[in-house]
C-alpha cells in the first residue's frame, strides 16, 4: 500500500472506530418522551439505558475447522466474548471455517466486510496472502487482529510491514522458536540425552506441520538447535510434512519404522495432532515409548498430558489456547473500543514432562 494511501486508511480506520458500536440494537422512543406524562418520562429513561447497549459484530475466520487445536483455541474466543458480556455491550461472533482453502477464506473476509464487522479476528490459511488480506480489511476501516499464522517479515523475524504499519492491525501469538527449543531440551535432559543405543548420535524422524506455516518451519529448525546447543550430535533419518494432520502423521511414523526400525531414537512432531498418530503407529510397530523410543509433540492438547504422565509420550509443549484466545479477544475489545494497541502481542509456551 502506498503511504498516502496508508494515511488515508488509517484515518477512515480511526473515524470507523470513534463510530464503533453504530450497530446498537435498541433504539429509544424519543417521541414518546415529548410527551411529558410521569409514566412516559420513566419508561423513556429505561429506554435511554438501553438505547447505549452496543451491539458489536465481530468475524472470525479460521483456517480449518478441522484442527485439534485451532477447535480449542475458537471455542474459547466464542466462549471468552460470552464472559465479557454486559448489560450494555453485546457481542454478535461469527466464526467461519475457512477449510483450508486460500480463495475460499479471502471470499469470507469480503463477506465480513460487506456485512460491515465492526473488528476481524484472522486466522489465515496462507501467511504468503496477508498483504493482500490486510490491504482490504483496512481499507474497509475495520481493525483486525491476526492470529496463529505469522506473516514473517522480510528477514524471516516479526517486523512484518503489513503489521508494523498500520496501527489498527496487528498479530497475537506464541514464538515457535520456544516451542522447538523446548521439545529439544526435552530429549537434551533425558538420562541418556536421547541417544538410547549409545552410538553416539541422537537419531530421529520430524514430522512437520503445514510448511508455509512459521510454527512448523521453527519447531522443525529449533527442535534440532537445542540438541545440538546441548552438545548432542545428531541425525536426521526422515523429514516429512504432515500438514498438522494425524491421520498423515501415523501414516509419515509407520512409513518410517518400517524404512528405519530400530534406528530411530526419537520422534519428533510439531505438533501434537501428529503425534497422537505417531504413539499409534510405535505401538503397531511393537516399540514402547520411553524404554526404545521416545515421542515429542506440542500443544498439550489434554489427550496428549494424559499420555506424557502415563509415559506414552516423552513430551509436549503447551500450547496456550486460552491464554492466545483471550489475548486476542481482549485486544479486539480495545480496538472496538478505540484504544491504541502494540503491533505484536506474545504469549509463551510451557514444558511439559511427566509430573
Ligand atoms: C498448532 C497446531 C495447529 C496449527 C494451525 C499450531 O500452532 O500447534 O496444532 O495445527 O497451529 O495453524
């Protein structure tokens, strides 16, 4: 977007905004107030309390609906907007799946603009389109919170133009790099440091979510870091996508026992969809977490928690739904709102080990 028309956008973003809530329900009789009767003059006043209920519209749109964790992570943006609630703001939340489909998402976000969404919460399909996304939602004047898919800036880090430039856009989430770090450490801090035939090198196989999805690119890349900033060397038998998918997990998992048997030390998953396939596929093959192999996985989606103290899986790494939903949710408040806002919003990942 050229700068004029950024400045352009920006001051029909902040005029919409100071107009915010032009959706209210109810609106009060004033005729019936000219009327001057001691009766009318009371019902006018509970009238003109509920005459500044507002009455926000927001659109959500998220990538799949199809998704262990992003189903969390929209029940709870729904379920947080309950709790904020008054007798004076209502929130009308529409939530659209966007099933994984880049033209498809892109159409329901001209419908929330055409319905006039007075704030947008994004979940893009694909981070390479949010320029494009951005673009039209601000030129609408309706503010929008990104969330869960990072457009990356130019040098790979969080200083996206798009984001960076307009100060009623802005993203909420949790640094992948952490995550990855935590899953190494994980495997770093096992007795054996994840080297269970002692030949001197950790050997694993990852199983990658949606590549043009940062969390899956950082997991893959920081996973592997931490071993070796630990000192470990390490191996790589396999490196598949499995698009965040479990099915495609087990399948990528059972593929690779089959090629490498007992080669393989440790699996790593980026995210916990798949490694719920993956603790399918070991146990078909007859191995044991935790005694031949171990299995990592991020989220901690509760299955997952309930596995790692069982000692079915080595680990995850919280994944904080809640704690991403309602910081998402609060920020679109403040945008709703007309407060200022930060152009980033972080919330951290957790370890998770057998307790
Ligand atoms: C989660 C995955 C999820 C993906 C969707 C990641 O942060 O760890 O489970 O599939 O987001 O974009």
């Amino acid at each position: 977007m050229n700068k004029l028309k950024k400045i352009a956008a920006s001051a029909l973003a902040l005029a919409l905004l100071a107009g915010c809530g032009s959706s209210s329900t109810s609106a009060a009789t004033s005729a019936a107030a000219s009327e001057g009767s001691e009766s009318v003059a009371e019902e006018t006043t509970t009238e003109e309390t509920s005459a500044e209920a507002k009455t926000y519209n927001v659109g959500v749109a998220i990538y799949q609906f199809n998704d262990n964790f992003m189903t969390l992570y929209r029940n709870e943006i729904e379920a947080y907007f309950k709790t904020l609630e008054t007798d004076t703001v209502k929130y009308n939340v529409q939530i659209v799946d966007g099933a994984n489909d880049m033209a498809k998402q892109s159409e329901q976000v001209d419908a929330f603009i055409t319905q006039g969404m007075d704030v947008i919460i994004l979940n893009l399909v694909q981070t390479s389109s949010a320029d494009a996304i951005i673009d039209k939602v601000v030129s609408a004047g309706i503010p929008l919170v990104l969330i869960n898919r990072e457009p990356l800036g130019d040098n790979g880090d969080e200083s996206y133009a798009g984001i960076l430039d307009n100060p009623t856009v802005c993203y909420v989430g949790a640094d992948a790099r952490q995550s990855g770090t935590y899953q190494g450490e994980i495997v770093a801090e096992l007795p054996d440091h994840g080297d269970i035939n002692g030949d001197g090198k950790v050997s694993y196989i990852m199983i990658e979510g949606d590549p043009e999805n940062p969390d899956a690119q950082y997991r893959t890349q920081f996973s592997v870091k931490a071993l070796e900033d630990a000192g470990i060397t390490v191996e790589c038998l396999s490196d598949q996508v499995g698009n965040w998918d479990q099915v495609k997990g087990q399948e990528i998992c059972a593929n690779a026992l089959t090629q490498y048997g007992d080669a393989i030390e440790v699996v790593f998953c980026n995210n916990d969809a798949m490694a719920l396939g993956a603790a399918a596929a070991i146990s078909a093959a007859g191995r044991t977490v935790g005694e031949d192999i171990y299995l990592l996985g991020v989220d901690a989606l509760d299955e997952c928690v309930e596995m790692v103290n069982n000692g079915e899986m080595t680990g995850t790494v919280l994944n904080d739904a809640n704690g991403q939903s309602h910081t998402a949710v609060d920020v679109a408040v403040k945008l709703l709102n007309g407060e200022a806002i930060e152009n980033y919003y972080w919330v951290d990942y957790v370890k998770v080990t057998k307790q």
